[in-house]
C-alpha cells in the first residue's frame, strides 16, 4: 500500500514539474513576439548590460509591437524590424519623436559604437540616430541624410550633426547644422552643401570670398618650400611620394598665398592682360583658394609647361590626372568647366578636399566642388 502511494506522489510530481515546463515553453511561445525580447536579453551578455527587468512585457504598441524595460535600458520588438535594445542619450532622442509612433519608429538594429571620435550610431525604420560625445545624439534622415552618407558621413568635411534638421515656408525648405558646415533641403529642388569657413570641403569661388576676406588658416606648415594646412600636406607628402615611387618627380610651385600676396599677383596679371583676362586666370584678393591653405599648384622639375595647360600631358600632369583622388586632391577648374568655376583650365593647380569626397566625386562622376555640393555656379564676381 505504501508503495504505491510512493508511485502515485512520483507520478504526480512529474506530472506537475512537466506541466510546469510545458507552460512557460507555451507562455514564451505564446507572447505576441515569440519569445523574441527575452532571447535578445539573454543573448551576448546583454542580461548583464541591461540589468533586471523593471516591466512586465507590453504588447499594445502600433504595427503589433512590443517592448520591456530594464534596468539600464529597454529592448523593443516589432514583426518588421525584429527586436533591439535602446538605450541612454539616443533613446532620449528617440523619444523626443514620440519613440515608435513617430517619424522614426522602430529600430531596426543596434547601436554601433565603433565610428570615428568614439560615436555611435543606431538605424531606425524612417533614420538615423547619431551620437558622440562632443555634440550629443542627432537624428539624420531623408534628403539630408542621403546627401550626408553620400559624402561619407561622418567621416566627411562635415563630421557629426549639431543639431536637427529646421524645417519651414512653402515650398519646404530644411537646413541642418553639422561640425563643418550646413546641408539644404528644398522641395522641388537639388540638396545643397555649405561646408565652414575652417572645413576642409570650404567652397570658395567668384561668389563666394574668404570669410573673413583675409582670412589665414591656423594650421598652417610647411610642406617642401610651400605652406598648407597641417592635413592637407600630410596628403600632398604622400601624393609626392607615390609619384616618386613609379618615377614621377613632382615640384611644388605655390600653396598659400596671403590676401596681400594675392593683391600683388592679381594686380600684376591686370596690368599685363587687362581686368577682363586677369579675372579668367587668377582670382581676385579675397577671392582665392589659394588662401584656404588647401591648394597646392605643382610642377615638374625642369619646368616643363609650367601653370600652363599643356601641363596636362607631363608625367607630374598624367600622374594628378590619374592619381590625385586617391589622396584627397582633386584638379580643381577642370577642362570645359569653366562657365562653373570662372577659371580656365588649370591641370596643375591641385585642391584637397580629403579622401573620401576625393573618391565619391570620381566614383560618381562630378568634376567641381559647384556641382557636388549643388552650389551656383560662379563664371563672374
């Protein structure tokens, strides 16, 4: 009889230890999100990051969302971005947007923590949010955003976003701020880039001076016999020594030139060829790249058509026709360009603009800095 009984109670307690199993498979199997929040949570020692749970799990977000808080952050699921964790200064800025039920809606991963200057960045449905220590966290999305990754990202002359972007007026015009300058959203019309006075994407032109007009970099070194600013000739020391290692040899004419220093020039080219011819080969004080500290005009050794365009078919010419992108130079006032750029044809006249807008403007096909960053043309003052 007491044996039995023992039967009984050992059937019975696995009877209930297989049903108490059975349910909390069913009850994780069973949750609107499968399971999905409590399987990212105990993954990758993300229970360790975020802590203990601080709410039950919710199901009562739009397009059949989920989410659930803990102690240092929270993870939420929906069917179409999968589910992912959201935590301090960008989940602060994503709720500024009324978390999923705004403009951005859900994440669609992570946050990756491995961009330049220690950034982060998390995907969201409708953008990006942006974060590094120096600016906080931006929201980056739509034209602005596609101009912005074309050029690089943060990577580009323009950095990280400072700010959102400002939308207002009929016809819609946006503008956001970055580190290096602003980008311009139009309805019905192109994006546009205006990069600082101190970024090394600078846009100047026969419209747009120096600012201030006598203006001197604060980088400035020496690179050869020239000046330039402290990046700009790193880059041409490497483009020398590319050169040279297939046998090119490349000289270094004029890098910056002050407002005075081109006052001088330009006065003298007015008094040999006139105001009209003056204005079409050198640009007037102000007005000239030369004073960015981001040009360099090159040669070669013998002088061999020197700042002439014939300069074209030198080895130095062929060499920065071909080569120069791939150190962040671009031949400025290109061939047949000229009712863009104001100048006439200068293959020996090279403008850093860093390597990654170098190579987007090659992979992509444009031949000015007008035309890239979609500014007005500038043939005249």
């Amino acid at each position: 009889m007491q044996t039995k009984r023992l039967i009984s109670l050992l059937i019975a307690a696995v009877a209930v230890v297989g049903m108490t199993m059975g349910g909390s498979v069913a009850a994780v199997a069973q949750t609107p999100d499968n399971g999905a929040i409590a399987t990212k949570h105990a993954s990758g020692g993300n229970a360790v990051r975020l802590g203990n749970a601080k709410t039950p799990l919710r199901c009562s977000l739009p397009q059949g969302g989920c989410y659930r808080d803990y102690r240092n952050g929270s993870i939420y699921w929906s069917p179409a971005s999968g589910a992912h964790i959201v935590l301090g200064a960008i989940s602060a800025r994503w709720a500024t947007f009324n978390w999923e039920r705004g403009l951005l809606g859900y994440p669609i991963s992570d946050e990756n923590c491995t961009l330049i200057s220690r950034g982060c960045v998390q995907q969201y449905q409708g953008g990006n949010i942006y974060w590094q220590s120096s600016v906080g966290a931006h929201t980056v999305r739509g034209g602005i955003g596609s101009k912005w990754g074309q050029m690089g990202f943060e990577r580009s002359p323009l950095g990280y976003p400072v700010g959102e972007e400002n939308c207002a007026g009929r016809p819609v015009s946006c503008l956001q701020l970055f580190l290096g300058g602003t980008i311009t959203w139009k309805a019905g019309s192109a994006v546009s880039v205006n990069p600082n006075a101190g970024s090394i994407g600078i846009v100047v032109n026969k419209r747009r001076p120096n600012a201030p007009i006598n203006r001197i970099p604060p980088d400035l070194v020496w690179s050869g016999s020239q000046l330039m600013r402290r990046e700009a000739a790193t880059q041409m020391s490497q483009l020398i020594s590319g050169a040279s290692a297939i046998g090119v040899p490349v000289t270094l004419v004029s890098g910056f030139r002050s407002y005075d220093t081109q006052a001088g020039l330009y006065n003298n080219y007015v008094w040999q060829y006139g105001q009209a011819v003056a204005d079409t080969i050198s640009a007037r004080p102000g007005y000239s790249e030369h004073q960015t500290g981001l040009v360099m005009d090159i040669g070669t050794p013998n002088g061999t058509c020197a700042l002439q365009a014939c300069f074209v078919i030198t080895p130095a010419g062929q060499f920065a026709a071909a080569n120069a992108w791939r150190y962040g130079f671009i031949v400025r006032y290109p061939q047949g360009y000229d009712s863009i750029t104001g100048y006439s044809y200068e293959p020996w006249h090279l403008r850093y603009i860093g390597v990654r807008a170098a190579t987007d403007m090659r992979n992509r096909g444009f031949k000015t800095l007008e035309q890239y960053f979609g500014l007005s043309s500038a043939p005249k003052y």
